[in-house]
C-alpha cells in the first residue's frame, strides 16, 4: 500500500520547505538558502515530487514565504 501524498501548491510553505530540506539537507544552510536566487527557487520548487502549482501563478510573497520556512526547517534539524 503506497502512502497517498497530496499535491501541493504554492501556499503550502511547510509542504515545500520540507520536500526542499529533503533535497539539499544541510548543504544549505540558513546564510545560503537565504542567498538563494529567487529564479533558482522557483525551478526547485516546480520541479519537487507531487508539486502541482503553476509557474505563472508564483510571486515574490510566495517565495518569501518559501524561503523563511525552508530556514525554519533547517533550523529544526539543527538540535
């Protein structure tokens, strides 16, 4: 029986900043995930697992968002 994950989409910060903890692990630090390249975060994101957001519908806010919840999630993992 597989676990059902559901689709995510941008206003799902936690979902994303997960799934991106997941992929990069402490290679990326709080200093360089907020160095990250807005441009950069955005592929990323499309191009995470069950990610079903549209390109067109991203803005900035969303990849504020995205990015302090990545931190956050770093942070967690840190103790």
């Amino acid at each position: 029986m597989s676990h059902y994950e559901p689709p995510i989409h941008w206003s799902d910060y936690e979902d994303i900043a997960l799934k991106l903890y997941e992929k990069f692990g402490d290679d990326f630090g709080e200093g360089k995930i907020y160095r990250v390249r807005f441009t950069d975060l955005l592929d990323w994101v499309l191009q995470l697992p069950g990610f079903e957001g549209k390109r067109e519908d991203c803005n900035e806010g969303h990849l504020e968002m995205i990015q302090s919840s990545w931190v956050y999630e770093w942070r967690d993992n840190q103790k």
